[in-house]
C-alpha cells in the first residue's frame, strides 16, 4: 500500500519533476545522488516502472518483478529527475507523457515507484462527446396550415 500519491509528467529533455512532499519523505534533496530500476513484471504485458531510491535503502521486490536496468543519477538544483534516452527507451517513457508517483516502505527506509500513464491527454471523454446537459430535443416542431 502506497503511503503518498502524486502525478506528474516527462518533459521533452527527460526531466521528471518529484512533489516535494514525497521527496522529503523518502530522504531525497537537490544535488543528491539515487539509484534508479527499471522494473518489469514477468509474463505480463504492463509497461515497465521505475523505482528511485537512496543508496541506504533497499526496496523490496517481489518474485515476479525482475531488474532490467540500475542506474545512478543526480538530481538537479530544481529536484528533478533527468532521465537518460536508455532509461526513457527502457521505460517506454517519452516527453508529455503522465507518470504516477508513489511513495512506499517503512519509516526511514521509504522507496519512489514511478509508474508510466501514457500520453497527457489535454481533453476529456466528455468534452468529445459534448455536454450532458445539451440533449437533443425528442420531438419536431412543424408548423401545418389548414
């Protein structure tokens, strides 16, 4: 169970910005470094996610999870992540899509797990199909003359 929930998104030069909330929860500040995994579930066809952590903490993985890339990365003066291209391409992240952030594990030992959500969309189901409240009339008006 996630402690903390967040949302964000990639940016087109592979920044991802960590509400400051969860980062000081899980002990991360500007100019430190972390340790990135990139996570895939076995026999599954979800897309892969990536889980940030200190280098104190060790973040627990299930059976089914398997590490497919471990890389160290500093974050910026603005807290934010920068991705390289090989862990976007692994990830299958690319810029303005929407990522989940979620804190999880125990007091002083808490991980990030950064789930991809997939393009941004700007519009909303209802905003294609139009309002509700604009519903078509049942019946026509015709005017006869006798």
């Amino acid at each position: 169970m996630s402690l903390i929930r967040g949302f964000s998104k990639v940016d087109e030069e592979g920044k991802i910005a960590i509400p400051s909330n969860i980062r000081k929860k899980a002990g991360l500040s500007a100019g430190s470094l972390v340790e990135i995994k990139v996570i895939r579930i076995k026999d599954s066809s979800r897309w892969p996610h990536l889980i940030v952590h200190a280098f104190r903490v060790c973040p627990r993985l299930s059976m089914f999870q398997v590490v497919m890339r471990e890389e160290e990365i500093e974050i910026d003066d603005e807290a934010n992540l920068i991705l390289t291209d090989d862990l976007l391409e692994e990830a299958k992240l690319e810029p303005n899509y929407r990522v989940e952030i979620k804190l999880y594990g125990p007091n002083q030992g808490e991980w990030i797990t950064i789930y991809n959500r997939g393009p941004n969309r700007l519009t909303t189901l209802q905003e294609k199909i139009g309002r509700m409240g604009k519903a078509k009339k049942k019946w026509k008006e015709m005017t006869i003359e006798y």
